[in-house]
C-alpha cells in the first residue's frame, strides 16, 4: 500500500527525532539523511524546506495531537474555558513527556541557537486561548477590546511558557509536580480575572452615579 503524505511527513519526523538522540546532533545534511531512510532529497523537500523548519514542526505536531485527542472526548466539547484549558495542559504535557528526552534536547539547542523551535507553538497556542472564549470584562471600545484579547492571549502563552520551563527541571516521580503546578495556576488565573464581582461593584456604581446625579 502507497505511503500516504501524512504518513510520509510523519515518519520523516520520527526519523528525524531518532537521529537526533542517537547522534546528540541534527543530520549533516538533506541528502545523507534521506539516504539513510532509504528517501531522497525531493521527498523530504516535499514536507520541509530545512532541517530547522522541521523543528518547529516538531513542536506544532506535539500542539496538533493535543487537540486532535481533545476533539475526539465528547465530554471536552461540553466544558468551559477553565476546564478546556486544564485538559489541554494535562494532555499537552503526556505527549511531551512521552518525547522527553527529545524535547530536552531541543529545547537546549534552541536556546543556545535562537532557533524558535517554540515560537511557532506560540502562534497556534494563542489561536487556542482565543477559541476557548475565555470570559473577560467587556470594553465599550473595539481597539481596547483587541488590545485586551492580544494582551490574555500573551499572558497565557507566558504562563505556557512558564510550565515548560517547570516541566524541564521537574524531577518528581511521573512529573507529578508539574501536574500540580498547572492546576494551581490555571486555577488561581481564572479566580483572579473572575469578572462577576468586579462587574456588580461597576454596575453600583453606575446606579449610584445616576442617582447623585437627579
């Protein structure tokens, strides 16, 4: 049976993260690479124009299966913001763990080289936190209310970031730690931007203002 492109672009990933933890380095170049997996160059061209594109992709692959498990639990598509948020973590976080020794790796290299194998992520990310319809003070100015998307768009993705950076250093059993370290932040972010009380507080005052003002 004829290997499918999707197929094709993942065995070239998986490929790619073997050689990598097997040589502690990437490939020396398209050619041999594509040799060695018994390709060629025009295969692997087909699915990236370079070794630290696919990188990225690396990344973006690991944010996709996220969703892709979290569209496929019926039960998900019923919760709210918070919740969709907490299983997105919790799932995210199993694949990576799943790819640890990987992901270590090329979290340090990205690091050293500035290749922003995590800025595409980021992008996708806060595409998520946007389609999750996370419930904000609504603002009677269209160019305030974008500003104010962008802004909890870009404090999720530092709070993402954040756990990442947690999940490296973890050394709890089973990473349990960071499965603690999620629950708390996304818990304590929700009951902090808790609109209701903030709202009823300007909603008296408004009335109150009104009734000064007779």
């Amino acid at each position: 049976m004829e290997e499918t492109a999707v197929n094709h672009r993942e065995a070239i990933i998986t490929n790619y993260m073997h050689y990598v933890l097997e040589h502690g380095k990437k490939p020396h170049n398209v050619f041999k690479f594509a040799k060695e997996n018994e390709k060629s160059e025009s295969d692997f061209y087909a699915h990236f124009p370079t070794f630290e594109e696919l990188e990225k992709e690396i990344f973006c692959e690991f944010f996709t299966q996220t969703l892709t498990l979290l569209e496929k639990n019926e039960e998900y598509q019923t919760f709210d913001a918070q919740n969709k948020l907490l299983s997105f973590y919790y799932t995210f976080f199993e694949i990576l763990t799943k790819n640890r020794s990987y992901v270590l790796q090329a979290i340090k290299t990205d690091k050293m080289k500035g290749l922003g194998v995590t800025k595409r992520l980021g992008k996708h990310f806060k595409q998520f936190i946007h389609s999750i319809d996370i419930e904000t003070m609504t603002i009677p100015e269209d160019r305030l209310n974008s500003f104010k998307d962008k802004s909890i768009a870009e404090a999720y993705w530092g709070q993402f970031a954040f756990i990442i950076a947690y999940w490296e250093r973890d050394s709890s059993p089973s990473f349990e730690k960071t499965d603690v370290l999620i629950e708390k932040l996304v818990n304590t972010g929700f009951q902090l931007q808790d609109i209701k009380p903030l709202e009823s507080v300007l909603d008296l005052g408004k009335f109150l203002l009104k009734e000064l003002r007779k």
